[in-house]
C-alpha cells in the first residue's frame, strides 16, 4: 500500500536544544502513527550557524567560500542526526541523510547555490523499508561532491525542493510563528491569522511574520507543492500557501466588497538614490544601471521623470545594507554618462497592499492613496505589479501607514 507521503521542515528554534529534539520527534511519531511516510529536513540547532560564522570570521575575516560551505554544513548534520536518534529511542525505525546522500545536487556557487537536480534514489529506497527519513537541510553537493549550502534560511528550499522530487503530497514547514498574518502583528495587534494564501501573494508578503526563503515558495508555485506553515510549539492551525482559486469579484458585487485585499507589508531596509539632469536619450539608463547589475544589487522602484529640456532625473532604491556600494557605483559613471550629481535618503520605506484579488479591478490604488492622505503621510514614489501596489513613505510614518492600511482595507475585520 503507497502511503502519503509528507515532508516536514522544521527550522532551527524547533530543535534548539535537546528536548526540543525530543518533542519534534514526538510530532513526526504522532504523524507516523496517523499513517504516513514522512521526510523530515531539518535547520541547524538554533543560531548554530551564526555561531559557526563568527568562528570561522575569528580565525579569517574572508574565509574560503569552500571551507565555510563544508563547515556550514555541519549544523544541519548534527540536528539531523540528533533527531533520527531521538525517533530511534521512541521505537521507530529512523535513518539521517546528508544533503548529499539525499541526492542533492547543486551549482558551485558557494554559499548561495542551486538546485540542479535531486536524485531521490535512495530516499525512495528507505522509504519502502519503512523508514522515517531526516535529511540535513540547507545544504548539497555539486558533481564534484564539494559540498555547498544554499544561503540562508534555505532549508525551507531544501523541504519544497525535495517535496517536488518526490511527488509529496504536501510540505510542512513548522516554525516559531503560527503562520502568515495579514500584517506583522507587532505593527498591527489586530492582525489576524490567515487560512490559505497564494504562492504570488506570499512572496510578496514574505518580508514579515513566518520569514521563509523565496526561492521556497517559487519552487512551490512552480511544482505546485502545496505548503502548510505552523507553529511547531502547539497545535494551533496555520496557513497553507496553494494556488488559490481566481477570485475575480463579480460585477454584482457592491463596489465596496469588491476591494480584496489579503494583506500589508512593510519594508524598512530602503534607501533611495537619486541621479540628477541625466541626458534624455538612448543608452543612458542602461550605462547607469549595468554597473549595479554588475555587481549583483539588485534594485527595486525605478522612476524617471518626463524630460524638461532633455534631461531627466532617475530615483531608484535599493535595500539600505546596498546602499554605500551603489553610490560608489553611480559615482563612477556620473561623468561618462554626463549627469550633474547623485543624492541619497536612507531614512525610508516601503509600505504595500497586497492582494490576488486586486487584479484586473480599479480602485485600489485611489483608495490606498487616500487613506495615507487622510492620515498625513507623504507619498514619496509608487510602484504597482499586478497584485501590489507599493509606496515609499518616511520610515518614521511607515507602522502609522501600515496600521491605517490595516483598517482602511477592513483587515482588522474578519473576512
Ligand atoms: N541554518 C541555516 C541558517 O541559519 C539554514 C536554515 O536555517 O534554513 O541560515
Ligand atoms: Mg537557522
């Protein structure tokens, strides 16, 4: 008889110290005893890898990318070999896989690499023996059997990806919140807790809360593995990230229902640059962001002006950590590309609304612009995608914004 088969994550103050190992255990036995196969991937013990940074930063300020992939590595082994033996004490039969072992193979890109392919050979294998499986998360091996890590927090990629290998019929991912809100509830006390989300919303909701790694949830949405975040602490239920059915308002719908929104996002690592009296034609922007490219910033809102007199200015931000080497950047190509000078604010931030529901419906914008005008905050640039539309505010009136949003959007009330 094929069982269902579950992959369950779970992240490094799940199994931070050794009882906490005992009751993951626990959890994976209850699922176990309900009746189905269960691949666990789990993080390093608590800070662990922070801890090994520091160390190896103490003994070379710029470690060898190698090296540090190897000794990274190690974290996740020692909880998942932890774990298998706390399985093995409750009476059932467990086995620890490395990255490795597990069939995952990556690029060579150290410290940020991908998944190439996942070789669930031997995971299958154990599994039909009966086996409750747990593989170190975060982490692989390119051809050449070097191991690398996939950048951090990547164990939730691991999960997704080896969910996807294997046709699991859904992913887990147990953590220290109990799910995605529809706003950080430190901002927002009333936030509520959300059923289901969608995998595009979801990135665009990631910067708070459950905190997962985006390249998580691309492979979910791309492979359609459905994903169910939760407290790994209580058995409180969480939220599932799925393609969630269109939901196109109908015309019958009064016009105020039809505003849907599914959450507020609030980012404060912003910063913008702004390049003044550029010459207006071709081969300007691209001369000016090509460096930034270059070097792998990556940036956000763009926004040029109409030209006067055939110069423009571009205001474009970029996170606030990126922002020293961004203008060093824009510095070097100023006079070849013959603009006057290079301004920056690092005391911004973006604020967004949210929502699948938004699609192909007018009135968000309008209305998101209104309630920040009726409580004075200033709009500073606005970028929309098709789900989003975001606006770069004062930091200092950011939580004020996402809290008049928060209500405005009649999220403080239930659905
Ligand atoms: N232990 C790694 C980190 O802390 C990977 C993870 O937690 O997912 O980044
Ligand atoms: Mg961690």
């Amino acid at each position: 008889m094929v069982l269902p088969l579950i992959v369950q994550k779970y992240g490094g103050s799940s199994v931070a110290d050794a009882e906490k190992i005992m009751s993951v255990a626990r959890r994976i036995g209850r699922g176990r005893d309900s009746g189905v196969d269960i691949v666990a991937v789990v993080s390093a013990m608590g800070d662990t890898t922070d801890a090994l940074i520091d160390l190896a930063r103490s003994i070379s300020p710029t470690p060898d990318p190698r090296e540090l992939d190897l000794l990274l590595s190690t974290g996740e082994l020692v909880a998942c070999t932890l774990l298998t033996m706390a399985l093995r004490t409750l009476g059932y039969s467990a086995l620890s896989l490395s990255g490795t072992q597990a069939g995952i193979r990556t690029d060579t890109t150290y410290g940020r690499a991908r998944i190439h392919s996942i070789d669930t050979g031997r995971v299958q294998m154990e599994l039909a023996k009966g086996q409750l499986i747990v593989v170190a998360g975060f982490q692989g091996a390119t051809e050449d059997l070097d191991i690398t890590t996939l950048g951090r927090g990547g164990s939730d990629t691991t999960a997704v990806a080896l969910a996807a290998a294997l046709g699991a019929d859904r992913c887990e991912i147990y953590t220290d919140v109990d799910g995605i809100y529809s706003a950080d509830p430190r901002i927002v006390p009333r936030a509520r807790k959300l059923d289901e989300i969608g995998y595009d919303e979801m990135l665009e909701l990631a910067s708070y809360g459950a905190k997962m790694h985006p390249r998580s949830i691309e492979l979910g949405s791309f492979y359609q593995v459905p994903i169910y975040v939760a407290s790994s602490f209580g058995d409180a239920p969480g939220t599932l990230i799925h393609k969630k059915p269109d939901e196109n308002p109908s015309d019958e719908d009064p016009m105020e229902d039809r505003i849907r929104v599914t959450g507020i996002a609030c980012n404060t690592n912003v910063a913008k640059i702004t390049v003044r009296s550029l010459p207006d034609r071709p081969g300007i922007a691209a001369a000016l962001f090509e460096p930034l490219a270059k070097v792998g910033m990556s940036i956000d809102t763009i926004v040029q002006n109409t030209s006067v007199e055939r110069s423009t200015d571009i205001s474009f931000t970029v996170s606030r950590t990126d922002l020293d080497e961004a203008v060093r950047q824009v510095e070097g190509v100023l006079d070849s590309i013959g603009a006057t000078g290079v301004v920056s604010d690092a005391t911004l931030a973006s604020v967004s609304v949210i929502g699948s529901g938004m699609q192909n419906t007018p009135g968000y914008a309008s209305r998101m612009f209104r309630i920040l005008a009726d409580g004075n905050v200033n709009i500073d640039m606005i970028t929309t995608s098709e789900i989003r539309i975001s606006c770069v505010v004062k930091e200092e009136q950011a939580q004020e914004a996402v809290r008049l949003l928060h209500h405005g959007f009649q999220l403080d009330q239930d659905p």
